[in-house]
C-alpha cells in the first residue's frame, strides 16, 4: 500500500473511531512503523484534514452539525482527588469535555484538546495521568481551570452547569479573566 492510499484509509478509520487511535496501533494496523503514521498525519494536516491529538491518540475534529452542536465554558475549581468525579459528572450527562485551559496572569491562556466522552475515557485519562509524572493544568492556577463542553442540547448543558454547581465544582470569574463564561457561578 502506497503513502497515499494509507492515509486516505486513516481517515476513514478515524472517521469511524469512537475513541482516539494511538499512532502505535494505527501502526500495526498498516504494518508500517510509528513513525510513519506520525509523518503520516503531519501531512494529513498540512493538506487540512482536522486532526487532533489527545494523550491517548488521534482523532477526527468533528464539528457541529455533524458533531454536539451545543458548547459551553465551565470554570471550575477542584482537588486533584476530584477530576474523575468533576469528567464523569459531565459525561454522565451527556457532555463531551472538548478541552481544558487556564488563564494565567502572566502566560495568558494555556489549553489542551481532552476529547473525553464516557467513562471509559475517563479512566484512561486517569491511568495515563498516574501513569506520567506531570501535573494537572489545573495546578498553575491553584485549581481553578475551565472546560469547553460540547453536548447535543442547551438543555444538557444545563444539567452539566446545574450538576457542577451541586457538587461545588463551579467557580465565579474574576474581573482579570478574558473568558466568555456563561456556565461560571
């Protein structure tokens, strides 16, 4: 199989993924080495197929209407003994946690695509976190941090909001914050 061919067929699989693929199986899959699946997608990329990376592999960019159409910002403040409670929370109801960012006095804003959308994406999150020796994002700006939501229904996003704000989770905005925050507390 040509480059050109396999990467016309990672997009497919891509498209058909339910979860992000890592590098290493797409590799196995094509028989072909890790590192050919990255220089793979840089050109998938550079020809302008959305493709985003997560800890746990790549995936498509889905966008609306073919993706959740509904989006929100939550800022939110937790212990690290929380995060799983505060992701399941919002994939329970329906949400899909699209990234994580913090607004730094001095930095400004730093983001990462999360992707997260069951439990099962979760828990990888979790083991990949445990696994690493990295901080959470969430630790340069002693908790507090923000996730854009995405869900099917302003009415999803409701529920998110009023559930985060149950479990104490929601977090007011400062005057400094340059964020459009509708679902703050």
């Amino acid at each position: 199989m040509n480059g050109e061919v396999r990467r016309k067929e990672i997009v497919k699989r891509l498209a058909q993924a339910d979860a992000p693929i890592s590098a290493t199986v797409l590799a196995a899959e094509f028989g072909v080495s890790r590192q050919i699946i990255v220089q793979d997608i840089a050109l998938l990329r550079a020809k302008g197929t959305e493709i985003v990376s997560l800890s746990r592999g790549y995936r498509l960019e889905k966008k609306p209407p073919f993706g959740r159409p509904c989006q929100r910002v939550y800022k939110v403040a937790h212990s690290d003994e929380d995060v799983a409670r505060e992701l399941n929370l919002i994939v329970d109801a329906g949400g899909l946690v699209e990234d994580v960012f913090v607004s730094h006095r001095i930095y400004g804003t730093i983001r990462a695509p999360m992707g997260i959308q069951s439990r099962v994406d979760v828990e990888k999150f979790m083991a990949d976190l445990a696994a690493g020796k990295s901080s959470l994002l969430k630790n340069v700006t002693s908790g507090y941090h923000y996730h854009t939501v995405r869900a099917d229904s302003e009415e999803i996003l409701d529920l998110i909001g009023q559930r985060l704000k149950e479990q104490g989770f929601l977090a007011p905005l400062q005057g400094y914050e340059p964020v459009d925050c509708a679902g703050c507390g």
